[in-house]
C-alpha cells in the first residue's frame, strides 16, 4: 500500500541535503520502510551538464546512483518500525552498474528497496529506468546513527 500524498511530501522534506544537490523531485509511491519510487528531471540547465560531456551532456552515473540512495534514504526514514534515522549517509556501494545514459529532457524513475537493516546501516536494492531501459542497477548500504543508541 502506497503512501498518501502528505507523507509522501514528509519524505521528501526528510533529505538532508540542499537544492543544488537533491536528485529526487517527486515521490511517486512509498511503503515506508519498505520500498519506494521517485523521478527526477534532468532539465538541462543543471551545473554538472556543463563538464559532462560538453556537446553531448549527460547525468554522470555517480548522480544517478546518489539519486537512488536518496530515494533508499527517505524509504528507509519513513519506516514506522523505527524512529527517523539522522542525516543518513551513502556509506557502501556494491554490484553497481551504469546500463545506459540520462540525457536533458529525460525523467528518470528511481526505485529502492530495502532488504535490510543492522544497527545503524540500512540496505537497498536500488535501480533506475529512462522509459522502458534500465540505466542503473546497485546494491547500496545508508548508515545514520542507530535511533536506539541516541535515546
């Protein structure tokens, strides 16, 4: 069962990051603590654009996988089984592969799913789609301080 818009909209405003570097505009469905699907536009104007590639830019892979633990983060923020996990943090990457290219004008769809938690790391099966291709596929670890610990 997704999420309802108003929680939907609570998971966004928990990444701790600033605008110039969120990579997740809308979330499209949350299970909270489950698994979840988010988009982002690559609108064209972005600063990484301009270095990568000039003439033919695109998003670098890196972008695309910090998308996906984004999406991971605020999947795993929104688990009703634990309290919110602070400022959670990209700390592992494992059978990442970049399978095609995000270009301007291209919306890509980002789903992440938990298959895991350990104390205070937190792991995802990530993937991301441009229309019907793949363009990435990862294994990732968040790590947070354990809620446990900081009562």
């Amino acid at each position: 069962m997704s999420a309802s818009p108003e929680i939907l909209q609570l998971a966004m405003r928990s990444l701790p990051h600033g605008p110039e570097f969120c990579f997740v505009d809308r979330m499209i469905s949350l299970t909270p603590g489950k698994r979840g699907v988010g988009e982002y536009k690559v609108r064209g104007d972005e600063y990484f654009l301009r270095g990568h590639l000039p003439g033919e830019p695109i998003m670098p892979g890196v972008l695309m996988t910090e998308a996906a633990a984004q999406v991971a983060g605020m999947v795993a923020q929104e688990d009703p089984a634990n309290p919110r996990w602070p400022r959670l943090k990209l700390t592992a990457l494992r059978a990442v592969k970049i399978l095609g290219a995000v270009r301007p004008g291209d919306t890509l769809r980002i789903e992440a799913i938990v298959t895991g938690v350990l104390g205070d790391m937190i792991q995802a099966q990530v993937s991301a789609m441009v229309a019907d291709a793949k363009v990435l596929s990862a294994e990732i670890t968040l790590s947070g301080t354990d809620p446990a610990k900081s009562a």
